[in-house]
C-alpha cells in the first residue's frame, strides 16, 4: 500500500476592560550587528516543476495485496520547550459577545487547503499539519503560502496562476487542485517526495510574506531543511528568501539564501551547535527586510536564541547580485529582574510589517520595532530547556536604528530591547471542539476507522484499520493545539505596535485558551515605551486562537483567529481593533463557520504515538491593502461522511481511487485527504 508519509512542520464576545498600564522603566539592552552579503543564489516562478507520477493505479493497490502500513514512524519535530498549561493562572475576563455590527465584510473565499496541499505536484507531496499561514496583498493579487504550497488569487478567490490540472496526474486521473503549485517547486527543488523512487528532496516549512508597497514587491520567506542521500536531515538548513522582480507575483522572482546553520549561542558549552534557524517571520521599515528566527540546538533540549537579519529593501528590490546582510544574535540581551545580574534571549522576536507608504519610522536614521514575549521556558531557562511556571506579567519592545545605513558601505545598526508591564498573561490549556475526548462518530471518519474491526473492504477483509495502521486503535476526539506564550504577527501603525498572544483566560468559571492583545507606544531614544491600550479576548464555552492583526495607516484594524468551543468546530473568527477603544465584539468571519471536528493525523496516537499532540495553526496571517484589511486563518471547510470517505474501499461503495479525498466518481477536486481535514479561509474587511 502507498499513503503518504506524515510530516509535521513544527514544534511548535466583548473584550474586557481595557488596561492602561505604565511602562517598566528599565535601560535598554543593545547588541551591534555582524556584517556580511548573501548572493542571489537564482530566479523562480510559481509553476509547478518536473516529477514522476509513479504508479498510475489507485493509490491502495490491488485487492490481492493483504499487507498494511505501519503506523506513522517518522520523526515529529517539536519545537516549543512549553508544555502542559499554567494551571491557576489564567486571569479572570469578561465574558464576550457577538458582534452586531463590525467592520464591513468585503469579500472572501476558502483559500489553499489539504486536497491542495497533498496532490499538488502529481501528488509528490507528504500529508502536512499545521498549515502556517503566509498572506500578503497588493496591487490586484492576494499571495496565499502554507506548508507546503502557494497560491496567487484575485480579489474573488480565481487563481491567477495557469491551469496545470491536466498534467497533474495522480493514480491515473488529471486532479484539480486550483492551479496550485508546490513550494518545492517554486524554490527549484526536487520533489518533497518522490513516490516512484521514494527519494526525499528538501524539507520546506514555515511560510511567510509581505507585500512592500514602496517597492511593490512581495517577500515569502521559507525555512528550507536540506537532507543526505538516504532521506535523512542533514542539519543543514538556510532561509529561501523570493523576491518578486516586479509589483506581479505571478511572474519571476529572485532567491536568496541565508545559511543558518551555526547562528545561536553555546551557552557555556551546554547547547552547542548546529542549529534549527526554526519560525522565521519577516517584517520591514522604509530601509530594511527583516527575518527572525528561533535557534534550536540540533542535539540538545535548550535554546540558543532569537537570531535576527536585517536586509537592505532597496537592494532586495533592485535583485542585486549582493545583498548586504547584518546579523544580530538576541542572546543575553534581555534583563530578567527575578534573576539578579542575569539576562534572557530573545524569543519569537517578530519584526513589524507596515502598511502603505508612509507608516515607517524615520527618525534614528530609521527605525524597525519588533515586540516578543518572555513567559516561555525559551525566554527564562533557555540553557536546560525546561523550569518555568509559563507565567509573566511583561512583554518586550525591540528597536533597531540606523536602519538606513544597510543600503551604504558601510552598514551598522543597532538593536534594543526594553521590558514594558502588560496585564498577567500564562501557557492556555489546549482547545475544545464538540466531542472532545469522546469516541469518534463515523462523522470524523478517519478517527472512527483507525478503531473500526468490522466494515467490509474491497479485498475480502474486515475493519477499516486495516486501509491505514496494522492493528486498530481505539482513539478520542481532540483537543487541538492552542499556541504556547509566544507573540503573533506584529505591525507598526499610526505610530503604534499592535500584537496579540495565546493566553489562558478564565471565563464563564472555566480554564480556556483566550487572546492577549497589546496596542504599544514604542517611545524613542529618550522616551520608555508604554502600552496605550491592552486587553483580552474570551467567551464562555470557547477557544480563542493563534491571533493575526493588520492595521491601516489610519490606525483601525482587524484580528484574525481561530474560534473553536463546546458547540463549535474550528472556525475562521474576527474582531475590531482601534487605539481608541480596543478589540470590539467578535464574530466568525462570513463563509468561515466550522463544518466537522479536526481529524488530522496528528489527533490520533496510532498515527503520532500516544499521547498524540494535534496540531493546529502555528500562526494566522493580516495583510494591509489600502483600507483593507485582509486576514487567514485555519478552519474545517467541509464535513464528510463515513462511506463517502472510505469510497469503494468500502465493499461495494464507489467514488474516488484515492481514499478519503471524498471526491465522488468525478475524482475531484476533494474537500480532504484519508489523513486530514484542514483549510483555510482568507476574508477581506474595511474597518
């Protein structure tokens, strides 16, 4: 039988009161930058790359073959040293509402989801979850990337890519997957998989974009992961930085790399190198592109810090053969009064993306901010890798200046950080969704086959197990994956930074997972920064999640995330944002509303082993195109049934030969994978 191997990318209402809280005031901390250059390593555009079909029969192969699967064996990457929840800590929140009015809905549509994602490139693709979400918006197209695939829209959900559906031939029928194409492709590597040879090419994660409109140009930043000859990682990993060529996306595009490989700190020797360059994200300011990522020792638990690069934008632009690159290392650079004399890294320190052309700050000879947070054991016991309650009550605020100086000779920023006091904010429990810790219904199919000893199946046997594990597994509904403390996407605005986290929150009694939200004033080079306004997101009964805000140049904004309770499925939400009154009431986004519970892969321990961790989201997505706001967030689009999933792997049913795309006899284009169920939704709203 041939399934795919299963992947994971990473590891990883009212709003209350607002609070006005007076910032820390505490001397900053600077670091000065390392100078180098990174070539221009090559072109690319978003079309899909050459591949083996392999067999042309149904994916499962002939009735005679009596062997299974085993259950998934290869290698969960965990990456976030926070676990469990901060029991007793989550601050007590009123209870939200609904949203009866909001900002105006504009449009949206189902973005790129899990059919998409796996049979794209031939179906030379592993099943992925979470999908981290990349969105950037401008000048006619709406740029989707998620692990591990890419999509350019119009403003109505059409692909603007050409159509490959008649080359893309999987199991012997041409499938539909919306002119999707593979970011393997997109980068010119080999196949993430090929499932003629079983040869394994690069491993590709963490997606994420801007659209620059000074430049009019489109930035998507990937961590790609190269591996040996036998499938095996390598340790070596760099961050593929596409460059638009011009203000078209579906065009040409420039590559850099930027090996990151040995950037973190051997803290005394205990978490020496490599290191994993893991959670990259991408801001930028009137002079500069920033990425940031968390350094993991390859080979220890500990954490080597946020590592961050500042780019020079005009260059980038221009696609010069030379970019000047100057890295900066945020270990130690972060006071931690609890410990008397002793510093904390960086961690998640995510760069500031601004909307228009005017939102920059230029004073300093330009200024980039960034915000991060500090209760996770990344921030406070980074050299075991483990110690804290998960707790804190402070958030940090980033400066870089002379940010101009990255397009001269001679390059030299500098980088700050300065503690502010926010309002307490702790690692939330996982999410609910309907049926959480019951046995699955033939609702949440794959679920409920990895337990099922008695349907009948094609070859003669009995027990659905038997299409994907070798013994059945009696297995529960999850609770999906709530972020740990970490900050989300940031943006500076009307002269302010806005950014939000996963927080626990106690609401209506109970211990659930709510937003944290922060409006900043970032103070300059002789004023503090302070919160102007802060607050939390929550309701009774319900799961807020993974929070993206964008904000126009005039300062009303819209947040983003996911929405999942009691009584409802994973559903793409929003709420209001402004600097006068905070987040404003929420709302699930028009066409957004859950249909069926999670049931990927990673909910269920035949698949992950037990406990199983199931994955979601890792990070939403906000774009700024004039004024509007633009926002992604992961979902479950679509509900299947039981035999309409099994297919005539079922005895005597019909539909599909790929099991669980529940594509019917047309054979797409399918709403999910026999492994997962995941979408996502992209909206547009004017605040």
């Amino acid at each position: 039988m041939s399934l795919s191997r299963a992947h994971l990318a990473r590891v990883g209402a009212v709003a209350a009161p607002a609070l006005v809280l007076a910032a820390l005031s505490l001397a900053s901390t600077t670091a000065q930058a390392a100078s180098q250059s990174v070539a221009l390593a090559g072109t690319a555009t978003p079309v899909t790359g050459s591949f083996d079909s392999g067999s042309t029969g149904p994916e499962f192969q002939a009735p005679e073959d009596e062997n299974s699967p085993d259950a998934f064996t290869g290698t969960v990457t965990d990456r976030t040293l926070s676990q469990g929840h901060a029991a007793g800590h989550g601050v007590a929140v009123g209870n939200a509402t609904r949203a009866k009015s909001n900002p105006t809905f504009r449009t949206g549509f189902e973005g790129l989801n899990i059919y998409q994602q796996r049979y794209a490139r031939g179906g030379n693709q592993f099943t992925v979850e979470p999908p981290d979400q990349g969105l950037c918006v401008g000048g006619g197209h709406v740029v989707e990337a998620v692990n591990d695939v890419l999509n350019v829209y119009d403003s109505s959900g059409a692909s603007q890519l050409p159509d490959n559906t008649a080359s893309n031939v999987v199991s012997g029928f041409p499938r539909d997957v919306h002119h999707t194409v593979d970011l393997n492709s997109f980068y010119g590597y080999p196949p993430a998989i090929n499932r003629a040879t079983g040869v394994a090419g690069p491993d590709i994660t963490d997606p994420t974009c801007i659209y620059d409109a000074a430049t009019q140009r489109f930035f998507l930043v990937v961590l790609t992961l190269d591996r040996n000859p036998d499938n095996s990682l390598n340790q070596v990993n760099h961050l593929d930085l596409a460059v638009s060529r011009t203000s078209n996306p579906t065009g040409a595009w420039n590559i850099y790399k930027i090996d990151v490989t040995h950037d973190g700190t051997n803290a005394g020797g205990v978490n020496p190198g490599p290191y994993l360059g893991d959670y990259p994200h991408i801001g930028a300011d009137a002079n500069g592109v920033y990425l940031t990522t968390n350094a993991y020792p390859w080979n220890s638990n500990g954490f080597a810090g946020a590592q961050v690069y500042a780019l020079s934008k005009a260059q980038l632009a221009a696609g010069a053969t030379n970019v000047t690159i100057q890295h900066l290392d945020t270990s130690g650079m972060v006071a931690a009064p609890s410990q008397a004399g002793s510093t904390q890294p960086g961690f998640t320190v995510w760069p500031a993306q601004s909307p228009g052309t005017s939102s920059f700050n230029l004073a300093n000879n330009g200024t980039e901010y960034f915000l991060s947070s500090n209760a996770a054991d990344e921030a406070t016991h980074p050299v075991t890798g483990t110690g804290g309650d998960y707790v804190s009550n402070q958030i940090v605020v980033w400066s870089m200046t002379n940010t101009a100086s990255l397009s001269t000779g001679s390059p030299n920023v500098s980088l700050a950080s300065r503690l502010v006091d926010v309002g307490t904010y702790a690692l939330p429990p996982k999410q609910q969704q309907p049926g959480s810790g019951t046995t699955p219904g033939t609702d949440a199919p794959q679920g409920h086959c990895l337990g099922d000893t008695t349907q009948p199946l094609f070859n003669g046997q009995n027990g659905c197990y038997r299409l994907l594990v070798g013994a059945p597994s009696a297995e529960k509904i999850s609770t999906p994956d709530s972020n740990d403390t970490r900050m989300q996407q940031v943006t500076y605005a009307n002269g302010k930074l806005w950014g939000a986290l996963d927080s626990a929150v106690t609401v209506g009694g109970s211990n659930r997972a709510g937003i944290a939200w922060y409006v900043v004033k970032p103070g300059g080079s002789t004023l503090a920064p302070k919160v102007g306004l802060a607050g939390y997101l929550a309701a009774t009964g319900k799961d807020f999640t993974y929070p993206a805000i964008g904000v126009t140049p005039s300062g009303r904004g819209v947040m983003a995330f996911t929405a999942t309770g009691d009584d409802t499925f994973p559903s793409a939400a929003y709420a209001s944002i402004d600097a006068l009154s905070g987040v404003g009431a929420w709302s699930v986004t028009p066409g957004g509303a859950g249909k069926a519970v999670d049931d990927g892969f990673t909910s269920y321990k035949a698949q992950v082993g037990n406990p199983p961790r199931t994955r979601w989201g890792d990070y939403g997505a906000a774009s700024v195109d004039g004024d509007t706001v633009w926002v992604s967030s992961e979902y479950v689009a679509v509900a299947c049934d039981y035999t309409t999933w099994g297919g005539p792997f079922f005895a005597g049913g019909s539909g599909d030969n790929l099991l669980g795309t529940c594509a019917g006899a047309g054979h797409g284009p399918g709403s999910r994978t026999a492994l997962a169920n995941w979408s996502t939704r992209v909206s547009a709203f004017t605040p």
